[in-house]
C-alpha cells in the first residue's frame, strides 16, 4: 500500500501548476504585418513548426514534473508492508521496556549500557501521537511498571521518568516485564501495540512456557550491548567456619569468574570486614576459568562482622563484590537442666575450664523450674536425665528451638523413654527407639565407637585427617538405647553396631542434638575420655550460634522476610546498600512483628533498626546466571513471543528509522528526489540544444 508519512505537505502538488501558468501567461498573440523581405520564411516547412511546439511541450511537461516530483519526496512516501495502522489513523498502545539488571552496567569510554538504553529510548520518544497510550517498564527483577499514562505531547515528563530509572544488581526478567506489557495493552484495547525492548538481551533461560496474544503487537529489540569487555565476576564468599571466636581464625573463600572476553592478569582481590581491609591477593585468569581465592583473619572483636570480598575495577564494576556475615557473641548464654547436677558436672567442666570462662554463660536448674524460665534469655539449653517432659514444656521448648535455640539432649537413669517417645522423639523428628540392650548395673563392655560424620562441622578442627581411618580412644558403653531415625535425622556418630549414637535434626532456624547415652559413669566412660571434651565443646557453641544469630543471606531481586520480637511503641526502618533509610510498618503474625522487604534490587548490606538499634542484617548477593548467560537469539525470541511481530534492531542502525519502516513501509522518498534530479538534467539539455535543420 502506498502511502504518505507527511501528508500535510500536499497543498506543495499546487506548484505542479506553476510552469503551465508562466507559459500561459508569457504567451503573446501576435499581430499580423505583411513584411516583403521575410517572405521566404513562408516557405518553412511544417516539420519544422511541429518540432519546436513539440520541445516546448516536452519541456512544460518536464517542468511540471519536477515541481511534482519535489513536492511529492517532501511528503515522505512509504510503500506499505504490513496491516499496521499507527499516527492519526489509528489510536495505539506503546510500551517501553528498559532493561536496567546487573549486566547493564558494564560500561564503554564513560557510558554505560543502561544510559545508552535510556537515549536510545527517549529518542524513540519522537515516534509517538498524541492519544498514544504509554507505559514505562522495568526489566529488572521484579519487574514492574513505573509510568502507565497517555500521551499528551509532553515529551520532557516521559523523558524524566526514563533518565530517574536506576541501575540495579538484579538479574533480568524479561517474562515478568513482558507479561506487564500484555496486561497494559490488554487493558487498552487499541487497535495497535508496540514494544520496545532497549536491552543487551543478556536474559538467563527463558521459561519454556510461551506468552501468546501479541497477534498485532509489534516487538523492537534495541541491542545496546558491547561487543568485547574486561570483566571478573565474584560469584560467592563462603566462609569456612562454622563456628566463630573472639581472636580465632576465620576462613573465607572467594570463587571468582572471568566472564569477559580478555585474558586478566595480576588483579587485586581484597578481602574488607566491617569497611576495614584485611586481606589481599593477586590473581590471574584466563577467559572463561574460574578459581577460588582462601584468606584468613582473626577477628579482634565481638558483635556482627560483615565481609565484602572485591575486586579491583573493570568495566562492569557491580559484580566485583560478593557480601556475607557472621557474629561473635560476648557470651553463649546456656541453661542446664539436671535434677541432681550428676551429669552437668562433667559439662560444667568443660565449659568452664581455663581459658573459657568468660565465653559461656551458665545458668543450672531443675527440672520442675523449667516452667518458670524466661527461655528467650538463652541461646543453649541441655537436658541431662529430665525424666519427662510436660505439653506445656515441650510447646515452649518448640518455640525456643524455632526461634533459633540450640537444644541438646542426654539421657540418664531417670528418663521414661515412653514419654520421650511420644515427646521430644515424635516432635522433633528424631526418631523411635526399638529396644535397649545391655545394664547400668553390670558395667559390662557390650558396644563401642563406631562411624562418624566426618564431614560435619562438629568435628571440624578435632581431627587431623577426617578423610584418613581415625585411630580414637573408644569409650566404653555399658548401657545403650537402639534406635530407628527419622529421615529428617542426620546421622553425626554412630555406635559400632551400627546403631545411631548423636543425631542432628533442624527446626525452625534452631537445631536439636540427641545424645543417646549419658554423661553419667554408670552407662559409659565417655566423660573420660579425650574426645568427649572437644565434642561437648563444639556441641554446644554449634547450639549456640546456629540460629540466634539476627542475620541471614539473600539473593538480590527476591523478597526477605524476618520475624522478630519488639516493642509495639518502637519505630522500626530499613537503611538499604545505597544508604538510603525508609520506614517499616510491620505486621503483627504469632505474636511478633513479621518484617518483609520487597525492594532489594540492591546487593550489601540491609539493615533492619529498632529506633536506633540494629536488630537484623541481610547480605544480598547478585544471581550469577546474569553475568553468565548469552545475549538470546531471535530466534528463541520468536519461539517466547510466537504471535508478535519481532524486529532486532543493531548497534549500528538508527532505531527510529527502522521503527518507521517497519511500522509505515519503506520509504521512498529519495527516488522521488532522484527523479527531480534527472528532470532538471534533462530539461537544461533539452532547453540549451539548437533546432535540428530541415532541408528545402
């Protein structure tokens, strides 16, 4: 279909006229005198007389069509290829998606990715009409919609709210983004739609599930991505302890990625803790390889310590940091029951031998005082020989443990294992005794020492050579339970019957430790022997620090939720890793204030204050697929949007001069221009050449 982009210009086809009019006008009648000496001249042939009218006419018509020709390439005639109807013919929705996730911050000579999507898009600004129905999309994860209005002619307010969009480390979501813009057109209902996606099409695995519906929406891919970058990615800072003391050593290790296109040599990693560097290395890495970076520190202090492992800068400096935390406590608070202090003695011990005193804190009572207890005042409690335990003691003891406590359980001559069956056994998920074997009363050798869980960190440190055959001074048990465990059980040691002696199981954020023995002689020696002490130790400190610590890990993009107790009248916010402090309002849920954070499009440090007390920190880590994946191919584009019309638009091609002839037709313009030209020549020839001779 033929067609005109700037109808407006055809009042010029009235010029087309301007060459008849002068030579209407010039025309003069003249006036007959008999004149003797010219009459030869009557003589001419007619030939002669039909040639120059014929020039004349040739040369009119010529005229006439250059005047055409001009005014007509004026108007910008497009030769149409598709049903599209946009401008004034037909009121359209148009959707700008910008892509603003991790990977749009590699930069090039000073700019980066996303200002160049951000000019690119505001130009694109220049296709609209007013009427237009507009939105403004986000493309990093969560997608969202940051403008939705019509188009008003306005271009400063689109343009404004194009250049407020930030950088983010989140990675890209191209099928939330898109399936906004579906519910936006939807929602219109114009005849027409278009998306433009201004992005470096670095999107991770596209969801095998399509989105259909795009049967007269026309997609515009701008590529805005480079070529080639140097680039180191930090994929995770993972810390080798488990369990963390004032002025011991703390392990760190850093994997690192070369996702760029170069070779890297001697680059700078450091390792800083709470903003004070510790640690550096050097690293060199071929493209492509990966390799771990170990440091070492020993932290003087107590209290939180929050980790950021970086590299030296690049050209996309957001993923060069990888964050995580892990706290110090002045003192782990432990609660020991016992009836009659015969086993805790044996703890008591050896939590309390030189060089520990001042790192436990213990509080020793009863049974029946249990009841009575304020348990959120303690990070550990032990149960030696409790002979049961009560609905109302085991709620609590639930709560403690999901809360983040640490409980560790022993058993003794006092124990109901039908209560403990029904109790601690069934409501952690520990498992169900099958039989005992063997007397407290005889003391007799009837099992040993068996396996361990070597890979678990309660063994860390009390081994040499965890992966080598372990000679080890067994005790001796007189007296054992045989259990069946759950499959939520892990497994630490085991008896050498091959029946469980230590289990783990999770609750919550807390842990329970079941020791099926007891401290007491009359089941074992395990309390004289060498691994009991170290055990105990690194039991209890694992209880103490396995939950209670207020902080946790999360990935940039996805929401975080905590749950924490606190005065009603407190005021409560939130200071993100930009710096920037906003206010919470939190929603009471089980009687206590449940905190969620949607915005975390950011990676640091997230810091969740009580008036002016810091009371929970998050790490926030990027996705590393983002630094990862592949700018997607057309025609797995083609494949996610299988009814939309799909235009990829290079680096090197003016976007809005494909828009236009995609979305109008070809224009044809310059062929109208280049015809006026070839008049022009010819009509200066046609006019300066002499009459042919006609002979008598």
């Amino acid at each position: 279909m033929f067609t005109f982009l700037h109808s407006f210009f055809a009042w010029a086809l009235l010029a087309a006229s301007i060459p008849l009019l002068i030579h209407l006008l010039t025309r003069k009648k003249l006036k007959t005198v008999a004149f003797s000496t010219l009459f030869f001249l009557k003589k001419m042939q007619k030939a002669k007389i039909r040639q120059i009218r014929l020039k004349q006419i040739v040369l009119l018509l010529l005229r006439t069509l250059i005047v055409l020709f001009i005014a007509l390439a004026f108007m910008r005639p497009t030769v149409k290829t598709s049903g599209y109807e946009f401008g004034k013919k037909a009121k359209t929705t148009a959707v700008f998606i910008i892509d603003n996730s991790l990977s749009m911050a590699a930069t090039s000579q000073g700019e980066s990715l996303l200002t160049r999507a951000k000019r690119k898009a505001i130009a694109a600004i220049s296709l609209l009409e007013k009427g237009h129905d507009v939105a403004i999309i986000e493309l990093a994860e969560p997608a969202r919609i940051v403008l939705a209005t019509t188009y008003n002619g306005n271009d400063a307010r689109l343009s404004s709210v194009i250049q407020e969009i930030k950088q983010t480390a989140s990675g890209s979501s191209l099928f939330s983004a898109v399936q906004n813009a579906f519910e936006f057109i939807a929602g219109k209902k114009n005849l027409n739609s278009t998306v433009f996606v201004f992005s470096d099409r670095k999107f991770p695995a596209l969801p095998e599930e399509n989105i259909a519906g795009f049967d007269r929406t026309h997609f515009f891919f701008f590529d805005v991505g480079l070529e080639k970058i140097h680039n180191l990615t930090v994929t995770e800072a993972e810390l080798q302890n488990q369990i963390f003391e004032l002025r011991g050593v703390v392990g760190v290790q850093a994997r690192i990625v070369n996702t760029g296109d170069f070779d890297e040599i001697n680059r700078i990693v450091t390792l800083s803790v709470n903003n004070k560097r510790v640690a550096q290395s050097s690293l060199t890495l071929e493209q492509g390889a990966e390799k771990a970076v170990d440091f070492k520190f020993v932290p003087a202090e107590t209290g939180l310590h929050q980790l950021n492992i970086e590299v030296e800068n690049d050209q996309l400096k957001l993923d060069n940091n990888a964050f995580c935390l892990f706290s110090i406590s002045e003192k782990t608070r432990v609660l020991i029951l016992d009836s009659n202090k015969k086993q805790s003695r044996f703890i008591k011990y050896v939590l309390e031998k030189k060089g520990k005193a001042n790192q436990f804190e213990i509080t020793e009572i009863k049974p029946d005082g249990l009841s009575n207890t304020d348990l959120t005042n303690f990070d550990v409690l032990i149960s030696c020989n409790v002979a049961a335990f009560s609905d109302i003691d085991l709620r609590r003891l639930e709560i403690f443990v999901r809360d983040g406590g640490g409980l560790v359980v022993f058993l003794g001559d006092d124990v109901d294992f039908r209560n403990y069956e029904t109790t601690i056994f069934q409501r952690f998920h520990i498992g169900s005794v099958l039989e005992t074997f063997g007397s407290t009363l005889e003391k007799t050798e009837i099992i040993r020492l068996g396996d361990f869980d070597f890979h678990h960190p309660l063994f860390s440190g009390i081994f040499n050579e965890p992966e080598k055959q372990q000679r080890i001074d067994s005790p001796v048990f007189h007296f054992a339970p045989k259990m069946l465990p759950n499959p939520d059980s892990r497994v630490l040691m085991n008896y050498s019957n091959g029946s469980p002696l230590l289990l783990e199981n999770k609750l919550g954020v807390g842990v329970v430790f079941t020791n099926l023995t007891s401290v007491d002689e009359s089941w074992s020696d395990f309390s004289y022997k060498p691994i009991f002490a170290p055990i105990i130790d690194r039991m209890v400190r694992l209880a103490g620090q396995h939950g209670r610590n207020e902080f946790a890990s999360m990935e940039v993009g996805k929401p975080a939720v905590t749950r924490l107790r606190g005065e009603s009248s407190a005021s409560f916010s939130l200071k993100n890793p930009l710096g920037i402090t906003m206010f919470l309002k939190p929603v009471v849920d089980d009687g206590k204030f449940k905190f969620q954070l949607a915005d975390t499009r950011f990676s640091g440090f997230y810091q969740l204050f009580e008036n002016e007390n810091i009371r929970y920190t998050w790490a926030s880590n990027f996705n590393v697929q983002e630094m990862q994946s592949k700018p997607v191919p057309q025609e797995e584009l083609r494949d996610f949007l299988p009814d939309a019309n799909i235009t990829m638009v290079s680096r090197q091609q003016n976007g809005n001069e494909t828009v236009t002839e995609q979305q109008f037709g070809t224009e044809i313009w310059h062929l109208f221009l280049l015809a006026a030209l070839i008049g022009l020549f010819v009509e200066m020839l046609l006019y300066r050449s002499k009459p042919i001779a006609v002979e008598n």
